[in-house]
C-alpha cells in the first residue's frame, strides 16, 4: 500500500533504504550496526532544531543548543520554554549510547551467525520476479 502512494516509488532505493535504516541489510557496503545519534545527527545538519520546532510544538521554545536533547536543559530552561521534560515531553526511552552498543553488538552477532549458516550473501537487493516490479509499479493489481 505505501509504495501504491508514494509519489517517487523506485523498488531498489525503497527496499535498499529500508533495510538500511531498519538495519537488517547485511550487504558488505553497509555497515548496518551502526546506529546514528539523533542528538548529534540533529545538531550537525540543521544546527538550529528548525525542522524540530516545525514538526514538535513542544520544544518550540528550547533554546537551540537543547533542542536535540531538551533533557539536559537545566530546570530553569525548561520552565522558561513552557516544557517541564517528563511531564509535557517525555524523558528519552533510551540512553542512545548505551543501545547503540548493544544494537551493534547485537547485530555482529546475527551477521556472524547468518554468515555460518551457510546461506549465500544476496548478490544486490532486486524485486522477486517480473509480477512484484508490475504490481510495485500499480501496473498489476496485488493477488496476495
């Protein structure tokens, strides 16, 4: 259904991004144990939080350098911004570096045990067969 609507749809970039981001990709050229600090990946490519403060009203009012981790605002910042954390937004589910390690670790150790298995690497990421690219492409209704 997601690809029946998505404007720019392209089978490889689609299921390639997927399983990248999913980190299920195990292709050689990805290192998909790694995982991305949001605080940090955040504050390096849009420094000022602005597509934060679009897409998350409660943080509108954090002063940029809390914006990726309103957390760590002091309790004063907080109060000023209308935004008590763990109260009007909540405190993180997770200690990133800490699930960073363990999802790396945790994925070495698949990729290990999927390597042993004596499955063959996939050649590249391609649809099934002529039926998946008609129906990926609405060219074909869905018969599953």
């Amino acid at each position: 259904m997601f690809l029946k609507y998505l404007i720019d749809a392209d089978w490889s970039v689609c299921a390639g991004n997927w399983m990248w981001v999913s980190s299920s990709a195990f292709e050689k050229s990805l290192n998909a144990s790694v995982s991305l600090d949001p605080g940090v990946y955040g504050s390096r490519v849009d420094p000022e939080g602005e597509y934060i403060r679009k897409y998350v009203p409660e943080l509108v009012k954090f002063p940029a350098k809390y914006i990726y981790q309103p957390w760590k605002a002091p309790a004063a910042i907080q109060e000023k911004a209308d935004c008590l954390i763990g109260k009007d937004y909540p405190m993180p589910m997770v200690v990133h570096q800490e699930a960073s390690v363990r999802n790396r670790k945790m994925m070495e150790e698949l990729q290990e045990i999927l390597q042993n298995s004596g499955m063959e690497e996939p050649s590249h990421i391609k649809p099934s067969d002529e039926l998946e690219v008609k129906i990926f492409f609405g060219l074909r209704a869905n018969e599953s």
